[in-house]
C-alpha cells in the first residue's frame, strides 16, 4: 500500500508557502543557492530604500483634500532626513511655526487623525488613505467631532502627542510607515493614544501593525481602530489595559457601541 503521508519535502514546501519568511532556504553545497542570495540582497535594498524615501506630501495633501478632507501640514524639528535618522527625539516634536499653525486651530475634538511618513514613505502612500476613509465611513460624525487631518513631515509616533496636545484632542490616532523588514518594505502601523500629551509612553498606546494587504488588511484594520476609538473614549484610556476584542464583536455591533459611548 503506497504511503501517502507528506515528505519532509512536502513540509518544508508547505510552509514555505504559508510564510513569507526567509525559511528552508536551498543550499548549494555549505552556501545559499545564487537566487536565494540575489532574493536577499535585493530585499535588503528595497528596505534601504524605504527607509532613505521622502513622502509626495504635495501629492497625498491633494489627495486628501480632493475626497473632501480637510487637511492641514506640518513639520517635526527634524530638517531633513538625515537628522531625522540620526536624532530621533527631533522627528517627536512639532517646529514652532507648525505648532503656531496648529494652535491657531485647537478646538474640542474627540478624535486627530495624524498621518506621518515614519520609516517608510511608501507605505503611507499606499495604504494611509484607504485605511483612513474606511474608518471615517465607519465613524458616527454626528457623536465624533473630527479634527482637521495633519499630514506631518519627518514625523515619528510620539510626534502625535505634541500634535494632539496642540489641537486639544482627547485622542490620536497616528498612521506612520513601518520600520522595514526584508518581507514588508511598505508597512503601516496605527499608534492610538488617549489623552495625547508630550512624555506619553508607548506602554500608553495601542497599536495595530503590518497594515497591508499582505498582512492585515484595510478592512480589518479599519474595523479594529474604530472599536479601539470607542472602547478608549468609553473607558477614558489606551494602551496595555485596552484589548482588541473587535473581532469578537457581531456584525454591526461597532453603530451600537457608537450609539451609546
């Protein structure tokens, strides 16, 4: 009777195509085949290369405003992309012409929406809009007063608590590229922090990571955030005491939350 139970080669192959890890690489002889070097060096570059990318802003700040948003653009204290690199507290903090700009703008808001370039421009540019609109379509904005989308320039996450602060937000929602990974050069993460103000810790935050269609999806993500908005504003806080139990919610379950938060 022939054996029909799966090889070792048929495991490997299996996984291999579950995963987009580097796993069971082929050899040739004590070194890695040529085309599995070349994949590698080549992921290696593409990651590189997201990290060095500057965000269109003209370009998404046009994209925004076209589907009706109202948007306004900041700036961190980092001049350029090298400082940015080189001193990450200058891509937390607002210029001071920005935060001028964003005073001038502070009201009570329940909810900022902050998008910033992070690690990876590429991935903002691909997925911060989707992701974005899908939320707003799910938020009642009749209960939820939106601030005004900051686009923001060499921005880091913590950057959302000087700008959330400024605007007088009771929460943040910061949508940033991603430090890349050999699989994943274009992945966005969204940073949710309650009561934003400069000196907030991560351990404060919720975070929803690898936003992508390879990863989680917009929807998915979408879904998620809006619950977590709910959830932090019924409970007044974010971070390691707020679970993500959206997905154990029942469809259209997110309106009646709305509804009485």
């Amino acid at each position: 009777m022939a054996d029909d139970r799966p090889t070792p080669l048929d495991k490997m192959s299996m996984l291999r195509s579950a995963t987009p890890a580097r796993i069971f690489l082929p050899r040739a002889g004590p070194a890695l085949t040529t085309r599995a070097t070349l994949d590698f060096q080549l992921a290696h570059a593409e990651a590189r290369d997201a990290v060095e990318e500057r965000l269109d802003a003209d370009r998404l700040f046009d994209e925004l405003t076209s589907r009706g948003l109202t948007a306004v653009r900041v700036k961190s204290a980092a001049r350029d992309r090298r400082s940015f690199l080189l001193r990450p507290d200058l891509g937390r903090k607002l210029d001071d012409d920005s935060r001028q700009h964003l005073k001038a703008l502070a009201g009570d808001y329940d909810l900022s929406f902050v998008i910033a370039e992070g690690l990876s421009a590429r991935a903002i540019a691909r997925h911060a809009i989707p992701v974005l609109e899908r939320a707003l379509q799910s938020l009642d904005r009749t209960s939820w007063k939106i601030a005004p989308i900051v686009l923001a320039e060499q921005g880091r996450v913590a950057l959302g608590d000087d700008i959330g602060e400024t605007l007088g937000a009771r929460l943040v929602a910061v949508f940033i590229g991603e430090r890349p990974g050999l699989s994943s050069p274009d992945s966005m993460g969204v940073y949710l922090t309650f009561a934003p103000r400069v000196g907030r810790t991560d351990a404060e935050r919720n975070c929803l990571s690898n936003i992508r269609p390879q990863g989680l999806p917009y929807a998915d993500a979408a879904r998620k955030l809006v619950y977590l908005c709910h959830e932090a504003r019924r409970r007044q806080l974010t971070g390691v005491d707020l679970k993500d139990e959206a997905d154990t919610l029942p469809s259209g379950e997110l309106r009646a939350i709305d509804a009485k938060s």
